[in-house]
C-alpha cells in the first residue's frame, strides 16, 4: 500500500513511518509513505495556502488552488490501480469504525488530506475528495492525528505488518465483540491472582473462558454491538449463564 499524506507538517509523520509496527513495516519497504506539502503549490513567494474566509468570521481556510494541485501530484502515483481512495480528515466525516478500516486495507493507494485552521475551501471536499471521515465527534487542531491513527489502524490489517497477523485478528470489533481480559506474569501480584483457568494448560476451556469474558464485556460495555451479531448457540448459552451469575450476585448483595 502507498499512503501520501497532503500536509503543512509532514515532520509529524514520522512518529508512524519511525516507530513500533508500523514503523518496521515501513523499513522493509511493506507499506510506502509519502508526504506532499501544499506550500510548494502555492502561488505567492511566501507560501500562503490560507486566506480569510469570505462572508467574514473567525479563523482561516485552505485554498482550493494548492489542495487541487497537491492532489493531482499524488494521483500520478496511481498508475493505473483502480483500486484508489482520496480521504480528507474531518469532524463532518462518517465516524471511522473497523467496518471502514477494513475496507480501506483492500486498497492500494490512499491519499489523506489533513486540513488546519477553520478547514479547506468547500470546492476541494465537492469536486477533488471521494469521502470524508471521522475520528469522533470532537474537533482537534489539524487532520495529522486523525491521519495516523486511519494509517496506523489500516496498516495492522496489511499482511506482515504485524509480526503476528492473529493479534490483530483477536483484537476488539474483528468478530463483533470486544477483546477478553489479557494478563501475563507474575501470576500474582499485591494479592492479586491471574484466574486459575489461564493457567490450567487445558485449551478448550481457555478459550471458552475468553469467549465468556468477551460476550460478559460486551454486555456491559457496548450492548449495541451485541444487538448487531447474529449469536451463535454456544454464546447464548453463556449470555444466560452472564445473566443468571448477575442476578446471584444481586441476590446475594440486597
Ligand atoms: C480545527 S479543525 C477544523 C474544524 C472545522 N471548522 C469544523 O468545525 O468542522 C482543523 C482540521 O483538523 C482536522 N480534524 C479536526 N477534528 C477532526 C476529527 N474529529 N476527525 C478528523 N479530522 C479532524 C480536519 O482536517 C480539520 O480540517
């Protein structure tokens, strides 16, 4: 995959193409990254990209010139790939969910627009950007965050980026349930135990045990996801058992 990201810092990138996973993944050429600094479009000495907004108000925007011919110059990397998208960071976009991640991973060629004060001129996100997305409904200062956190959750489904692709495989949201409890050594800590199944050795039972502890997180912590999943027998069976255990525990307390 070849990620060009259009920005006024492309610096900011190299907590992605330096460090951790990504960071190997992109020494060993796995994914290609390029940034594109709008300034060098710019039609003025200076290397103004922003202006005041018309109709008054606070704040400046993007210019649609430079933002146009930055994207151009990262269209020419398609050479022929159909399989293209050019995303522009926004609050205004669709929310980014592992649905949309796991799309976007399918790709070859993505181009991120990371805007900075008010936004970009509207005639950019109308006529130059095939889709808008979002990292939650909160605003930040510019589209580099929410850039690299597209990147960094787009790359862990790109073979061997991952040393091991079975961890991404098991993380929240892959199966539609949120992840189970993890604990390592030491197997007890300041009275606290590691539960004794973790340790039991027997696989079968871990992994119900896991399934377990997911549907009980599920429940509790995002119900809505629950309501979206087609259950399995096996996962009713141990919802009923979650509720019935819930219910002791209430008994037990009044
Ligand atoms: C200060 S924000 C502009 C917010 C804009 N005036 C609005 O209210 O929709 C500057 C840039 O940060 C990025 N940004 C801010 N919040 C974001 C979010 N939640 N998701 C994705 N990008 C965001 C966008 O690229 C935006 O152009």
């Amino acid at each position: 995959m070849f990620i060009q990201a259009i920005t006024l810092f492309p610096e900011i990138f190299k907590s992605i193409t330096e460090y951790g996973v990504t960071g190997r993944a992109h020494q060993k050429n796995i994914w290609r990254f390029s940034a594109i600094n709008p300034r060098q479009f710019a039609d003025n000495k200076l290397g103004y990209i922003d202006d005041r907004p018309f109709g008054g108000g606070a704040g400046m925007v993007m210019m649609a010139p430079p933002l146009f011919a930055a994207i151009e110059e990262a269209k020419k990397a398609f050479s022929g790939s159909l399989k293209n998208r050019v995303i522009y960071l926004s609050p205004q976009g669709k929310p980014l969910n592992h649905a949309k991640v796991q799309e976007l991973a399918q790709l070859d060629n993505l181009v991120l627009l990371c805007g900075r004060y008010e936004g970009v001129d509207e005639r950019v996100l109308e006529h130059a950007v095939d889709e808008e997305i979002s990292i939650g409904d909160f605003v930040v200062s510019g589209g580099e965050l929410p850039a690299m956190m597209l990147m960094d959750a787009v790359l862990r489904f790109i073979p061997n980026v991952l040393g091991d692709i079975e961890s991404a495989q098991q993380d929240s949201f892959v199966n539609g349930l949120l992840d189970y409890p993890h604990y390592t050594k030491p197997t007890e800590f300041q009275g606290m135990k590691v539960p004794e199944v973790l340790k039991s050795g027997n696989h079968t039972l871990i992994a119900q045990w896991r399934l377990k502890q997911s549907l009980k997180r599920t429940l509790t912590r995002r119900p809505d996801l629950l309501e979206k999943r087609n259950l399995l027998p096996q996962e009713i069976r141990l919802l009923q058992e979650i509720e019935q255990e819930a219910k002791a525990t209430e008994q037990s307390i009044s």
